[in-house]
C-alpha cells in the first residue's frame, strides 16, 4: 500500500507546463554602479577644522559596478547648487579593473589644500559640501543619459545610465596654521 501512495504522489505533482521558448538571448540591461561605503575616506561625514586643525584633506572612494566593461567616471563637487549648475570641481575616470572584478582597481581620489586656489571655495570659512557623483554614462548636468541600443529586430532601446552619490559635511575655520 505504502508503494502506491508514493506512486501516486510522484505522479500527481507532475504540473503541465507550456511550451514556450525564448526565440533570443534577452539584452543585458544596464545596472548601476556602487559606491563601498565601508571604504569611503574619510569615514566621517562630517569634518571640523579644515583651514586651521589640518591643511589638507583626502576623500577617496572605491566603486563597484556589475557591468564589469563600463568606463565610470567620479566627479568631484564642492558647494554645488543645482539653481546655478555648473561642471565638476575634478573629474576622475574610473577604467575596467584588469581582471574582471566588479570593484575598481582604483580609488576615486579628491585632494584639496588650504593654500591651493584651485579649490577656493572649499578655502573660505563656513560650513561645505564636498560630494562624489559616479556615473556609468555620459552626464547632462548631473543627469546619466541613456546609451540607445539597437534591437536585432531594428528597434531602438534606450537603456538608462545611472549615478551613486556620497557626501561630507566639511567646516573651513579661519586660523593661521594654514597661512
């Protein structure tokens, strides 16, 4: 008896399925890229005492994207305001790592000094916010815009390109160390 309940068991849970195929390999969509942010520099958000306490600062990130091919780029901003937009402090390209690892190889490095002009707005005292935008596309603005793709079929798609952001809060003190 034991034999034939498990026979009928097996054969009652046996579902029909439907005999659709896929007739192509679907398109691989763009995915959005990362930012690690254990392994952000500094790892405090918020820095006191820059222009006084210490002269020079280092942010850093590393970024990981799925889409191990995209060229990714890090744009460095300092203070911006999207009523009066404006390009990247520093721009940083960000290459394919060499072995096919989803994180970079390299850091996306920013490095303002107090005595460098380069940097003056970070230079006056007052509270600053330095961000990092990292994008797997080509910007307008602050905007990824779309890579079109052609379909086998002739059709166009737009796949989207993405942005990762990350911030600090940094307060430049007027002092004389840095003079």
């Amino acid at each position: 008896m034991g034999l034939g309940i498990a026979a009928w068991g097996l054969s009652g849970c046996l579902i029909p399925q439907d005999e659709a195929f896929l007739s192509e390999v679907p398109i691989p969509r763009n995915r959005p890229p990362r930012i690690v942010e254990k392994q952000v520099q500094p790892s405090e958000r918020i820095i006191r005492g820059y222009g006084s306490d210490f002269c020079s600062l280092e942010f850093s990130v590393i970024v990981e994207d799925p889409d191990v091919g995209d060229v990714l780029t890090a744009n460095w901003f300092i203070d911006y305001d999207p009523s009066l937009p404006r390009g990247a402090d520093r721009a940083v390209r960000l290459e394919p790592s060499a072995d096919g690892n989803v994180v970079r190889d390299e850091r996306a490095y920013f490095q303002p000094n107090f005595n460098s002009a380069a940097f003056d707005r970070l230079n006056v005292p007052g509270d600053h916010i330095v961000e990092v935008l990292v994008a797997d596309s080509a910007l307008v603005g602050r905007d990824p815009q779309p890579t079109v793709v052609k379909l086998p079929d002739g059709q166009d798609f737009s796949d989207p390109g993405y942005t990762a952001s990350y911030v600090w809060f940094v307060r430049t003190e007027a002092g004389t160390g840095c003079l």
